[in-house]
C-alpha cells in the first residue's frame, strides 16, 4: 500500500514532484511479553522467566471481526491453555520456537485456566495484561508435571499468542502465576 502525502521525504520515502510517496507494505508486529512466577507455600516467589512472546496470524484475524462487530463474542481472550510439548525433548532446557501459523499448543494440555485482565498503563493505553495461575493443587499430574508452553485462547478455541519456555516441573510445592501482556 502507498500514501501519498506532501510531506518532507523522510528514509526510505521516495519524492517524485514534490509528492512524499511511503511504502507501508510491512505488517507492524504486535508484540508483548510474557512474565512466569513460581509462589511457594512459605510466600517466597520466584520469577520463572520473563520473554517476549508471539502474537499469531489467528489474532490478526480476530482483531479484524472485533473492529468489524463480527463475531465478538468468540473472538476476545478468555482463557490461557498450558501444554508439555514447548521444549526440545533431547535438551529438556531448550524450547521449541512457536510460529505465527500456530493454531493450538505442541503437544498434550496439562491444564485450562480463566483469566482475569487489566489494562497496565490506564484505559486510555495500549497494553492489556492477562494472568491466570495454576495453583499448589492444580497442573501436578500424577505428583510432577512438565509444563513448557500456553497459548492465549478464545472461547472459538483460536488462539492469540503462543509462549514455549525450556521444562519447567510443576509439583504441589508451588504455584505458577502467569501475567501475559499484549502491546497494540
């Protein structure tokens, strides 16, 4: 796409008699980061990891219904999905990279959790943090469970962002809180 403007050329502007022409071909990335806290039983926290995560074409095309009116219903987060199949299996430290086709998790959910949402720099920003935790008791499998990606999820099941992360071993002396910020 071009706009023409009478604008001062500025980089990588073109000027063709006095007109500013500016390519706008490049999709503008969302972006957003992902903060993982260990809270244990005493009060002590941790932080897991803090990451940029990957905001996927799904969340370009939901954005697109939710400014239309289409379908808003099913297209807002309401859910984070945690799975086992975000890390290299071989080198249990190092994730597998999500793509922006990713429609679900790698491999197998360990759990589903609602979420809550805020909106960290004021109503009038453009930042929406979502968070939810996998509590003491929750996400322990039979006594230890891997958990090493989630997704932001619709109530359509599309999904928003997808986060892998090298093995993390959930086990009932912790609980996990996730806080999932988006940057529009």
């Amino acid at each position: 796409m071009k706009i023409i403007t009478d604008n001062v050329p500025r980089s990588k502007s073109q000027c063709r008699g006095g007109i500013s022409v500016r390519e706008f071909d490049q999709v503008s990335p969302l972006r957003g980061s992902v903060i993982a806290r260990a809270i244990y039983k005493d009060g002590r926290e941790e932080i897991l990891f803090e990451d940029h995560n990957l905001v996927v074409n799904s969340a370009r095309s939901n954005m697109k219904d939710i400014v239309a009116g289409e379908n808003t219903a099913t297209k807002i987060v309401t859910k984070m999905k945690f799975g086992d199949g975000g890390h290299n299996p071989l080198i249990p430290t190092e994730a597998i990279p999500p793509t922006v086709s990713d429609e679900d998790i790698f491999g197998a959910e360990v759990i589903t959790k609602n979420v809550t949402h805020t909106f960290p720099d004021g109503p009038t920003g453009t930042k929406v943090m979502f968070s939810a935790t996998i509590e003491t008791g929750e996400g322990n499998g039979t006594g230890s469970q891997a958990i090493t990606e989630a997704v932001l999820q619709c109530p359509d099941d599309t999904i928003y962002s997808h986060k892998t992360w090298g093995l993390i071993t959930k086990t009932n002396a912790f609980a996990i809180q996730f806080d999932w910020t988006l940057i529009f």
